[in-house]
C-alpha cells in the first residue's frame, strides 16, 4: 500500500516535470528556432527514401489516370488551345518590342540583374497533411547544395521554400503555411503586397499597397523579388475573391501535380552571417553626447519569409 | 516474474540475451505509436491538414490498453519524435502527447474502463482538446496557426479511432494475449 502511493507519487512528479520540460523546450524553441535542426535532418533522411519506394506505384496509376484523361479530353483542349494560341502570338509580339526597348533601357542604365541559378531538379515525395505545419519532403538534400531558405519553383508556379536539410532530403515549407509569406506583385496594377498561408487551400493577400484600387476577380500575382529569396517574375496564384478583406488567393501550383520542382539559389545573396555584433537598444543622448564609442545599430535586413 | 529466473550474474551471456530480448512486448505500445506516426507522414497531397491524428489516438487507445506501458514520459518522448517529423518547433507534440497521456491515466483510475463508444466520445473529446492546446504551444513557440483550419483534422481523427483501436487491439491480442 506505501510502495503504491510512493510511486503514484513519484509517476506524478515525473510526469509533471516531463510537461514542464516540454514546455521549456518551446521557449528554447522560441529563442534559438534552429535548435534541433540536425536531429531533423537525420530523420529527413530516413523517412523520405522510404516514401519515396511507397509512392512508386501510386505515381504509376496517377500516370495512367493522366494518360486517359489526355486521350479523351484531347480534342476539347486542341480547340481551346488554338484559341489560346491565336491570342498569345499577338501578346508575343508586343513582349518582343518591349523585350528590345527593355535590353537598351537597361543598356543605357547599367541596370545589374542577378541571375537565377538552378541547384537542383527534385521530385516531391511526400506532404504532410497530418500536421499543423505545411510541408514537403524532396528526395536532395545538402549533399546536392541545397540550403535552408531557398525557394522551390514547379512548373506552374512558385511551391515554397526550403526550410531543413538532411543529406539526402530537405523539408519545404509550402505557400499555404501559416509562416509563410511570399512578397507578391499584382500583374495587372503593380500593387506589392503580400501572399500569406493560412493552411487552407487559399491563400489570403495582405499588406497590398494602395488598397483603394479594387482588385479583380482573375487578376494574376507573381513574386515581386522583395526579400531577396524568390526570383521576381514568377507565378504565385490568381485572385478567387477579391472583395472581401483580405482577398483570397489560388495558389498557381500545388505539390499535388508538380511531380517534379526546381529548387534554386536564393535570388539575392543573404548578408553574410558574421556582421558584426550590434545593438538594437536605445543609446542615451548623454552618452552619445560625451563622445564614448557606442556600437552603431545596423539596418536590419528582414528574410522575406520570416 | 524478477523472482523467478536466477541473477543476472550467474548468467550465461546467452542466457543474460534470452532475458532481455524476452522484454520486447515493454516496448510494443511504443513501436506501434511509433509506426502510427510514421504513417501519418504519407504522401497525401491535400492543402489543408485532414490526415487524422494517428500518434495521438495510439497514444490514447494504448494510455487505454496497456496504462503501465504508455507512461507520460513515453508519450513525451513520441511527442518529440512527431514534432522532428512534422517539423513542429520541438515541445508541441511533446508537450500535447504527454498531458493527454496523463489526462487518460487520471481519467481511468477515478472512473474505471468503459464501453467502446464512451471511449470514442473521451477520445474525440481529448483530440479536440489537443488541437486547442497546439494552438496555444504553436503561439507560445512563436508561431502562431489559425484555429479553425484544424477543425477537419479532429473530424477525420475522431473518424478513425475505430480502426486504431481495431489495429491496437489486434496487436494486443497477438503480443499480451487475452487478457482483462
């Protein structure tokens, strides 16, 4: 009877501290979000090869669908494409002249345009939809070059961002994760604002600039190139409601069809890591006034995708 | 069980295996969580999180099952193995799998075991409460979710505590026998 109630006692400590413990590893997390970073690279690499051989299958009946869906479809979609066709030659030609007009502006500028580098051509394998947090696991990893905070691009359109390494697979975060938060530019107005995940299948725009021109229905939105980590020009989602605030997104591409995605530098070289030491606390005027060497507080430059 | 076999030390090193290999069914409730959670990493290519919460329910079915096996320190450990799956910061899972461990330990003791469908009502009930709880550790970590984008995760998770509870009573009986 003493040895029970002594270790319902000791089990109650225990658990206990086990939740204190949990809840002290979030504020850790809190302060150093990198903790535990290479533990889920690690695992990375253990899981998704093994989704990869499971999916096999699955891609091949995907396949088959696809195929008969073509065969059967294809007529439809010749005649709608010629239609398409038509219009997109005329849009050609006006995109040649201003291509030429562009290369001679930029000519008579000295405009410097980085350049886009391909790291890497992956195919998605898995994406977790039983969590809270949107992700993709890719089958590359650190031994291809891919870092974390680069961005992953399918065939349609923008899919995310790289978030966690392993050596042979990498973690995205997609577009529609609540972290995460593209700076976009609205085609038709050049409004930017931004597309922000809130792990539904829409994403909400936020922040646009010069709110009091309305947008429409259709409208299209690429990454704007703010932030430095996504490639301006790129398509992010076209506008399904734009009425409401804040209008809601499409996203362009989804990890359900882009079997396939380019992951690439980031557009903008990253400041370099070891800047340094600075403060952000406020100096008093005295002591700028006596002259003592106060360290000065750098801009901050802000990661587009926090 | 202890009183039975002679020490540890006048063991042959074969014998001294024997023993502990023969532990393995302490760790079943724990494998089987385990591949819960790994199978909720499938590739299913939805925009929202739907896929039910597997990792929880085996929590719950085995806190249920086998309460001396399923101890919160063991859910804690799960919870940190989900949140490095999921790419959670590292505490939410743990944090949620361990205070539901311990909610069904307390809940059993004062009132004892029950039908299947009062089971699935607690167990739906400790899934909604979770996903109010990830929503204040996914805040606390700094990194706030909508709330109600989660409201399909425990619909389908509350759907598919039937089956959990099938595959967890089936290795039950495999592993532990008939027993209780």
């Amino acid at each position: 009877m003493r040895r029970d109630q002594n270790l319902a006692l000791v089990s109650a400590v225990v658990s206990g501290a086990v939740i204190a413990f949990g809840l002290l590893l979030l504020l850790i997390g809190r302060v150093n979000p990198d903790a535990g970073q290479r533990m889920r690279g690690v695992l990375l690499d253990l899981v998704t090869p093994a989704w990869s051989v499971v999916r096999a299958p699955f891609d091949g009946v995907g396949r088959a669908i696809d195929w008969g869906g073509d065969y059967f479809g294809a007529v439809d979609r010749n005649r709608r494409l010629e239609g398409e066709l038509a219009a997109a030659h005329a849009e050609l030609q006006r995109a040649a002249a201003d291509r030429l007009a562009l290369v001679q502006l930029k000519r008579v500028a000295r405009v410097r345009v980085p350049e886009r580098t391909l790291i890497a051509t992956v195919r998605i394998v898995s994406a977790t939809s039983g969590s809270v947090v949107r992700t993709a696991m890719v089958s590359a990893g650190s031994s291809d070059g891919i870092k974390p905070g680069q961005p992953v691009i399918g065939a349609a359109g923008l899919i995310g961002r790289t978030l966690e390494t392993g050596i042979g697979a990498a973690r995205v975060l997609l577009l529609t994760d609540p972290a995460s938060r593209v700076p976009v530019m609205v085609v038709r107005t050049g409004q930017s604002a931004l597309a922000v995940g809130v792990n539904t299948p829409s994403l909400e725009l936020q922040d646009r600039v010069g709110a009091d021109v309305p947008l429409r229905v259709g409208d299209r939105l690429v990454t704007s190139g703010d932030g430095g980590v996504y490639p301006p020009g790129v398509p992010v989602g076209t506008i399904i409601r734009a009425d409401g605030d804040p209008a809601l997104v499409r996203p362009a591409a989804t990890p359900v069809g882009a079997a396939f995605v380019n992951i690439e530098a980031a557009w903008l070289p990253l400041p370099a890591a070891d800047t340094p030491a600075t403060t952000l606390a406020p100096v008093p005027i005295e002591a700028r006034r006596s002259g003592a060497k106060v360290p000065v507080a750098a801009p901050v430059i802000v990661p587009a995708n926090p | 069980m202890i009183g039975s076999v002679p020490p540890l030390r006048l063991m042959s090193p074969r014998e001294r295996r024997r023993y502990w290999i023969g532990h393995w069914r302490l760790a079943v409730p724990a494998l089987v969580t385990l591949a819960l959670l790994l199978l909720m990493t499938a590739p299913v290519l939805l925009p929202m999180p739907v896929f039910p919460q597997l990792g929880l329910l085996g929590i719950f079915v085995w806190a249920t099952f086998q309460p001396g096996l399923m101890p919160p320190w063991l859910a804690f450990l799960l919870g940190l193995v989900a949140d490095m799956l999921f790419a959670q910061p590292l505490g939410v899972n743990a944090t949620g799998f361990a205070v539901a461990a311990l909610f069904v330990r307390s809940f059993e003791a004062r009132y004892g075991h029950h039908a299947h469908r009062f089971d699935w009502a607690v167990a739906t009930g400790v899934i909604a409460g979770s996903a109010l709880l990830t929503w204040q550790l996914m805040a606390l970590a700094g990194r706030p979710v909508p709330l109600l984008a989660m409201g399909w995760q425990v619909l389908t998770s509350a759907l598919a505590y039937p089956p959990v509870v099938w595959l967890c009573g089936w290795v039950q009986r495999r592993a532990f026998g008939l027993r209780q």
